[in-house]
C-alpha cells in the first residue's frame, strides 16, 4: 500500500515549478491511487503557502466538467483548484512560455460573483442572484507532472492542473444568457482548433458553479464575492504552440485572445 506524504507531494510539485522542470506522477508513490482526500490537501498546503507569500485568492476553477473526461477519469465528478491574484493575464496580452512548464489552452464561460454563496445547498435562484456579471475567457492550463501523465488525485494536487487565465473586457448579464447554448469556437491563427458549447459543461455552467458553491462551503472556504469562477472547458483543451496566438469566441459572450512568445525560456 502506497505510504500518504502530503508533505514530500507539495515539495515534489514545488521543485517542479522552480526548475522548470516536470516531476513523475504523484499516484501510486506519494499518493495512493484514488484518494482524492489526500490531493484536495496537499493542494491546500500550497494554498496556504501561497497566501503566506502575500498572494490573494481571487476566485477558483472547475475542472473535469466533460462526461467524457470524468469517464476517462474513472470518477463522477468535477475537481477545482483555487486561481490567485498573479494567474491573471490580460486579454490580449503575450505570456512568455517561460512561465509554463506543458501549457494548454481551453475556452470557458467566467461567473464573476455579486454576493456570496456560503450555504451548502443552493438553488438554481441563489446562483442567479449571486452572479453579477459573465464574462468569456481562455485558461491557459499547465501541469507539473511529466507528459501530462495525470489521474485525478495529480491534477486534484497540482492545484487541478492551474497555470494563468485571460477574462474579456465586456461584460455580459446572466439574464441575457441561455448559458447552455452558448456555442464556442476557439481559433489559432484564424483556423478553428476547439469548438464546443455550454452544454458540453455539466449539461450548463450553472450546474458547475452550483457544485463548486456546495463543495466550498462544506470545506469551510465559500464562495464570496468578487471571486471569479472559471466554470469549466466548452471544447477539447490545445496544446500551445511557442509565438502562437488565440482567440475565444462565445455566442452572446463575445471574444478574449491571448498569445505567446517565441522563446521558450
């Protein structure tokens, strides 16, 4: 039986980000395979870290929202990793890869909260009155484990696989939004590389955000408001290319684009 080390996992996950350098899977060394209860904390240790550096939590994404994926998975439900102050880039602005180790990119619908969401249970209601504005947006997806090699209980550690996330500037109210139809094309260079919708999303974002409120005020750290929640791909994540540049188009959303140097470190 494989020994839990929370601590030596965090520390594995931290050289990896210093040295720019992946480290093998955590399951079946560090880690027991399945047991997402030790991934959620050797995220937290980086949590805390992180907090203790002067970052600010400002939001959090869910991944694992595709059936298909759960499926490939071998679990039957989401995961979410916290998003700080310095993952923000800006629409449109050149990310140099040296900052990413294997990135990737995938569209998304962005919740930015009005109100907070600290109840266990929410209604469909609730989630509609918290929600102050909706945005489109692009997570620039990483990992810190070799060859992207991941199960669950990796990704869940690896803060869900986290890198940088980009918001469009236009601001769209919920009530003007049938979020589930929402369809989605991601282009490079002009030519389509991911296409997806809402749907593809839990069946709805709101159904992804109404999750991640629920499995947030269980552990005691609710939603609030202000955070931004990216709720999950719309389409098939792209491997980044160096000097590469992409744009995100939703329906009833409109548009973000990011783009990358040539240099790779």
């Amino acid at each position: 039986m494989t020994t839990v080390d929370i601590e030596a996992a965090n520390r594995e996950l931290a050289v990896a980000r210093q040295d720019e350098k992946p480290c093998p899977p955590l399951r079946g060394r560090l880690l027991p395979e399945g047991d997402i209860e030790s991934a959620y904390q050797v995220q937290q240790v980086y949590t805390r870290q992180r907090l203790g550096k002067g970052h600010r939590r400002v939001g959090a994404k869910i991944g694992l929202t595709s059936r298909a994926v759960q499926e490939s998975f071998g679990v039957f439900q989401p995961d979410f990793g916290v998003l700080f102050d310095d993952m923000a880039v800006g629409d449109g602005v050149e990310v140099p890869m040296g900052r990413l180790l294997q990135p990737r990119v995938e569209a998304e619908i962005a919740f930015v909260l009005g109100a907070d969401l600290p109840d266990e249970r929410v209604t469909t209601v609730d989630l509609i009155r918290a929600v102050d504005h909706v945005l489109p947006a692009i997570e620039i997806v990483d990992s810190r484990i070799a060859g992207w090699d991941i199960s669950i209980v990796d990704t869940v550690a690896d803060n869900a696989s986290s890198g940088l996330f980009v918001l469009g500037t236009a601001p769209r109210r919920l009530a003007d939004l049938d979020l589930r139809l929402c369809g989605m094309v991601l282009e490079q260079a002009g030519e389509p590389v991911s296409v997806g919708a809402g749907a593809a999303c839990l069946g709805n974002p709101l159904h992804a955000l109404e999750w991640l409120a629920g499995t947030m005020a269980r552990a005691g750290d609710p939603l609030r408001a202000g955070d931004v929640v990216l709720s999950g791909a719309l389409g098939p994540m792209v491997p980044v290319s160096p000097g590469a540049a992409y744009e995100a188009r939703i329906s009833g959303l409109g548009s973000v684009r990011t783009c990358f140097s040539k240099e790779t470190r």
